[in-house]
C-alpha cells in the first residue's frame, strides 16, 4: 500500500519545484539550455516536464498562482523570470574601433571583388566587341562573295550566249559557201566541249 503524501511534503515538493522551474529559467536567460525549451507562460510552465532537469508537472493549478499565500510570491519570482525569456535577446555591441575594422576589412573586399567584376566584364564586352567585328566582316565578305559570284555568273552567260550566237554565224558562213560549191550543207559544228 502506498504511503499517502503529507500535506506539508506537497507544499515542500511544490516550493521545490517553483525553485526549480526559477533557476532553470535563469539558466537559460544565462545561456545555458540551448536545446532545452522552456514554456514562457505560467500555464503552460505548470504542466511542463523535463526528467533531465528535475521538473515535473504540476497537478494543482490552484497553488500555482501569483495570488496563492504560501507559493505567490515564489510563483510571481518565476513568472518575472518566464517575462525576460519571451523577450528577444538584447544585442550585443561591440565597441565602435573594431565595427569599423571590420567593416574597413568587408569594404574592402568588395572593392576588390568590385573591381575584378568590372576588369572581367571589360574583358568580355572586349571580347564580344571583337567577335562581332570578326561576323560583320565575316558577314560582308559573304556578301561580297555572293555578289562577285553573280557578277560572274552574268559574264560567263553573256560570253555562252556569245559562241552561240558565234557558232550559229560560223554555221551560217559555212553554209554560204557550201552553198555557192554545191557540197553538203553543215548544220552542226561540234568544238569538241558542247554535246548539245
């Protein structure tokens, strides 16, 4: 048979356990516990658990109260504590010659950085700049090409129409004079290049 709790052991367990619930939360304010999370509320922080760190729930929400004549005050202690944990931490300064070492060391840096961007960036338009001169003349050489091959082109078909129409003058000379000897007629003359 289990030995029932004394009402003075529940009210020494229960200050214990506030005690507790205050020290852990002042540990943490000083930055211990950095895994351990700790309820910010007095709800919330009656019913936490954390075997590690000795607490255990609270089953009586009567007795853990600001108001309550024998814990109140010992309540209200923890709770102060549970206001600073659910503030944001304060930022920690750092005395103003070495923001601005290292702020001169980060500035510089980027400068540097800065600048090798930039010389890379010249170095690129550099290069786009010439590989575009490199397509327009590549490009008007094309065209120039294109044009002298129809300029050609032209010739060599006004000079083919010239033996045509030499050939069929040669063709017709020949044929005068056959005619005036009464030999046979030429009607092709063959160069030796043309099969038509």
């Amino acid at each position: 048979m289990k030995k029932k709790k004394s009402n003075q052991d529940k009210i020494d367990w229960l200050e214990e356990q506030i005690v507790r619930r205050i020290a852990v939360a002042q540990e943490k304010l000083a930055g211990k516990h950095e895994g351990v999370n700790v309820p910010t509320s007095l709800r919330q922080n009656r019913t936490w658990e954390n075997e590690e760190l000795g607490i255990e729930q609270i089953g009586s929400a009567g007795s853990f109260t600001t108001t309550h004549k024998t814990h109140g005050k010992a309540v209200k202690k923890l709770n102060d504590e549970l206001i600073k944990l659910s503030q944001p931490a304060k930022k920690k300064y750092k005395p103003l010659s070495e923001t601005v070492v290292e702020l001169t060391i980060k500035n510089e840096a980027l400068n540097d950085k800065l600048t090798k961007t930039a010389n890379q960036f010249v170095a690129w338009q550099t290069e786009v700049d010439e590989l575009r001169d490199m397509f327009q003349i590549a490009e008007s050489s094309e065209q120039g090409l294109i044009e002298s091959k129809r300029e050609l082109q032209k010739e060599l078909d006004e000079k083919d129409q010239i033996i045509k129409n030499l050939r069929l003058e040669l063709i017709a000379e020949r044929n005068k004079r056959n005619d005036s000897s009464h030999d046979s007629k030429i009607t092709k003359v063959d160069f030796g290049g043309d099969k038509s």
